[in-house]
C-alpha cells in the first residue's frame, strides 16, 4: 500500500489529487492548515486527516512524527501554494515577496525536510512539487504569450525557486524520483477561479507524477504534454 502526503488538500487541485489517488489504491493523507476543514475534506474522500501549516516548524513536525507513527510515507506532494496581489516590478518590494516565499519556497523545504527520514525508508519514495508555466524562465521570456503578459514579481520568482530546490533535491537524493509540475491554468481560489482548466484537467499531471516508478524521471519539470523548458 502507497501513503501518500499532500500539503493544502482540503480543496482544488490537492483536493482532487486527493480523490484520484484514493482510486488508484493510495492511503491518502490530507494535509490541511484549517484543521475543520481538512476534517470534513478527509471525510468526503475517505482519506486521513494531517493538520499541518508548512508555515510553521513546530506544525511540521508534528505532522512528520504523526504520520511516522501511523507507519511511514511514500509519497509527499508539496502542493499548498500562494499568488498574492499582483504587482508589477516597479511596485515590488521585499513585503511583496516574504509572504509566497515563506509559503511556496520555505515550506516545501520544511515539509521535505521534516519528511525526508521517512521517505528515505520507503521502497518507491516520491516527491512532487507543484510548480507553474510562469516558473520557466524561457516562457516568461518569450514575447506574446500569456506567461510573457503576466506582469507579477513575486509568485514566477518563488516558482522558479521551487524548481531549483527540485533539482537539488533530485541530485543530492538519486533513489528517491523528484519532480516539479505545471498542472495548467487552472480555476481555483488562489487565481480567483479565472483559470482556463478544470481541477479534473489541472491535477492530470500532479497525479501522474505521483505515481513514477524508480526507473521513472527525477529532476525534471514536466505539464500533461511532457517536459518543460527551465
């Protein structure tokens, strides 16, 4: 049996991974900040409640010591994430960032590192981190397109982070598969619902990530369609 840990999955796109990962056979934490929340998302989906804020060290790791005592972790999906206001970079100051950072950077880093011992002792360790198109600098880079038009600061530059941190993860522990993934502009409460996708489309990638095998890709970056350019 697979456990598998999903950070900010009491609704969206962790929510749904959530769902699809149940029906393929997985024991599926739910990890919540709003521990009423996670509760009733566990609920619904027949999953286990963790209460965790990847905010906060002491909340980590008490998550870490109660999902090892329930037996251990196969997979961990860093997926709570923050947008923020948009500003452009004229109006961007160090405020502006502190908060995604500390939510999209800093947790995924406190949340892999508080679970790394048990990962370690699995057979198939997993980790994916939900990463964005507007992460690349490539695309941002490139001239009319919708990644090109995003004007914010802070949330590319804090995906962008994350997906380094993948590819030093991947270096520094080559029997465990990691990998950041785009899942799409999807209609969720961190865009306001504006995005163009489904969270059945969005979480596609993020789901199927989570289930590599070992002879699978690590260190890599990947949408639906495949791999992305960093």
């Amino acid at each position: 049996m697979t456990t598998t840990l999903i950070t900010g999955a009491n609704k969206g796109l962790g929510f749904e991974t959530a769902r699809r990962l149940i029906e393929a056979g997985h024991t599926v934490y739910v990890g919540s900040r709003d521990a009423e929340r996670g509760r009733q998302a566990a609920e619904r989906l027949g999953a286990r409640l963790v209460h965790i804020d990847v905010t906060d060290e002491t909340s980590v790791a008490e998550a870490a010591k109660s999902v090892e005592a329930d037996g251990g972790l196969d997979v961990l999906i860093n997926n709570a994430g923050v947008e923020g206001t948009v500003v452009g970079a004229g109006d961007t100051t160090v405020d502006t960032l502190r908060p995604l950072f500390e939510t999209n950077v800093y947790g995924p880093v406190r949340v892999t590192h508080a679970f790394l011992p048990l990962l370690l002792r699995s057979a198939a360790p997993v980790v994916v981190n939900v990463s964005s198109g507007l992460a690349s600098l490539t695309m941002v880079s490139a001239p009319d397109t919708p990644t090109h038009a995003y004007p914010g600061v802070a949330y590319p530059a804090s995906k962008t982070a994350l997906n380094m941190i993948t590819v030093q993860y991947a270096k520094a522990f080559p029997g465990i598969r990691i990998n950041a993934v785009e899942p799409g502009f999807t209609a969720t409460d961190l865009n306001g619902h504006r995005g163009t996708q489904t969270v059945e489309e969005g979480a596609g990638i993020i789901v199927r990530m989570a289930q590599v095998g070992q002879d699978g890709p690590t260190g890599g970056y990947f949408d639906a369609s495949g791999p992305l350019p960093w």
